[in-house]
C-alpha cells in the first residue's frame, strides 16, 4: 500500500487501525513517513506507543519486524551472528574431500552462513516496520550500534561487509524513559511525546476499541480513569488498561459503576497492591459518586 499523501489521509489510516490519534501525532508520523526519518515516540507506559508500529504495519500492508529491548541486549541477539555450527560443517567436509584450504577461509565468511536478527532481517528483507521497542531497557553503548541504522539504513558487518536496505524500513523506536537516550539517536528522529489521551479521545478510544459497551458505562469508565490519573498512585493506569478494564466490566454485564464492582475489577486497572490498597473501598466509591453526579 502506498504511503499516505497527507496529515489527515495518515490519521485516518490510523483510525482504520483502531487509533484514535490527536492532531500533532499524526503530523509526528506522517512526516517520518514522507520524509523517511525513523519516528522516536517517547511517554509513560500504556500510552500506545507500540500500538502505533503494529498498525502501521497492518494497515501499510508490511510485516513487522519486533527488537524487543532488554538489559544485556548485544549485536548477536539484535542484528547478526555467524553460524559457527555451519562453518565447522564446511571445515569438516572440506577437509575430508580434501579442498582448497584459503579458499575455504574466504568462503566461510560468504552470506549463506550469516544468521539474520530482527536488524538484518529488516534491512535486507521485503519494506517492512521496525519497531525497536522500550530501547531505554538496552544498554547506552548498544545505542551507538544503532546511529549507522538511523542514519543510512545499512549495516556493517566487519567479515564480510556492508548490507544496505533497498527500500528503507519504517522505522519506530519506543521509550518508556526508565533511562534518557542519548542525543546522538534523538537527532535522526523525529520525535513526539505520546501522553494520556483526554477524556474526549480516550472515549474515541474506547468507542474504536470496545464498541459495544454501553455509551454510559463508556463515559463513566473514561471519567474514573481520567480522575483515577490525578491521583498519587505508583503506577497510573494506561490506555491498555483502560481497554482491558472496559472489556472485564463488559464480559460481567455491568450496566454501570458501582463501588463493589470497581473494587473487584481493580486488578485489571492497577497493577501495584499499594494503589489497589489505596484506591480499594472508601476512595473508589468517593470517585464513583463524583463520576455519577458529573459524566464526562
């Protein structure tokens, strides 16, 4: 499919996918996409930063290719290695069938024995998404790996040489800000903060999303959460959870809020058993009451 032409042809592609996106995200995006710069999308966790390079990819018709982030992440795990077991395979045999020793040497570094990570993979492969989600896990001296990716979609392989996309990935890099990323990667993205959504969008959200919840129950679930985010709470709930919590009180065919039903869902919308504790009781119904007397 081919790219779309403008902010709004980008947001409603998003829309199609289920993402409610405001305005300024989908200018963020739809620049890294004409101007084919990787989109770095930095916020809280549930916000749907990585919603964001799964639709993109359904809805450009591209296979998304997924580098999980995590401590101790190194270039064999995210972009290459060389299988060892084949090269000792073609020792062997060339050995026995009593080959040209130099030339083996050279070919035991040739393509074929070049095991492809979701990096490579995505380079050298058909256009694709790639998403290099919650990067702040990694290590900071693996994000010196990247700028040659970032900047010339291409990577070097020291033995054998360098390996360039024909047509560029998108490229969509998350971070949960556990850790800064270091500038050098900030400057070869375009960058969007992706906050919480308002209680307007959050209902656009839950509409595309949960469409057949009750509108009332819909209102409620929005204003409690949005109210829920004004707390001191270690962890606030997400977009995800607000999805996840829809989605409980729709399969227990709740018709509306009520104090008992929120303290027993509330496992679904916090995460911590401080702020269940905290939440649990006399302050969930407080904000039940306050979400009956005024709807969103």
């Amino acid at each position: 499919m081919a790219l779309p032409n403008s902010v709004a042809a980008t947001r409603a592609l998003l829309a199609e996918g289920g993402y409610v996106a405001d305005k300024a995200l989908a200018t963020t995006v739809h620049l890294a996409l004409t101007m084919g710069r990787p989109l770095f999308l930095e916020g809280e966790p549930g916000t749907g930063k990585t919603e964001i390079a799964k639709v993109l990819a359904a809805k450009l018709g591209r296979p998304l290719v997924r580098l999980q982030c995590y401590d101790g992440l190194d270039l064999s795990s995210a972009a290459y290695e060389w299988n060892h077991a084949r090269q000792l395979m073609a020792i062997r045999l060339a050995e026995t069938s009593g080959g040209d020793r130099e030339r083996l040497e050279e070919s035991l570094y040739e393509r074929r024995f070049l095991q492809e990570r979701p990096l490579l993979h995505a380079l050298s492969g058909p256009p694709s998404v790639l998403l290099i989600d919650e990067l702040d896990r990694a290590d900071e001296p693996f994000e010196a790996f990247l700028l040659e990716i970032l900047a010339d979609f291409q990577i070097t392989v020291p033995e054998y040489g360098t390996i360039k996309a024909e047509v560029p990935p998108v490229v969509v890099i998350t971070s949960n800000r556990t850790r800064e990323v270091h500038d050098a990667i900030r400057r070869r993205c375009l960058y969007h903060w992706v906050d919480y959504p308002d209680a307007a969008r959050e209902k656009a959200i839950l509409a595309a999303r949960a469409p057949h919840l009750p509108e009332a129950l819909s209102e409620q679930v929005v204003s409690f959460v949005q109210k829920l985010r004004g707390g001191d709470f270690f962890k606030l709930p997400g977009v995800a959870e607000t999805i996840d919590w829809a989605a409980a009180l729709a399969a227990l065919n709740a018709t509306e809020l009520e104090p008992a039903l929120v303290d027993d869902t509330l496992g679904v919308l916090l995460k911590y058993q401080d702020d269940i504790a905290k939440l649990r009781g006399a302050e969930a119904a407080r904000l039940v009451s306050e979400v009956k007397a005024v709807p969103v």
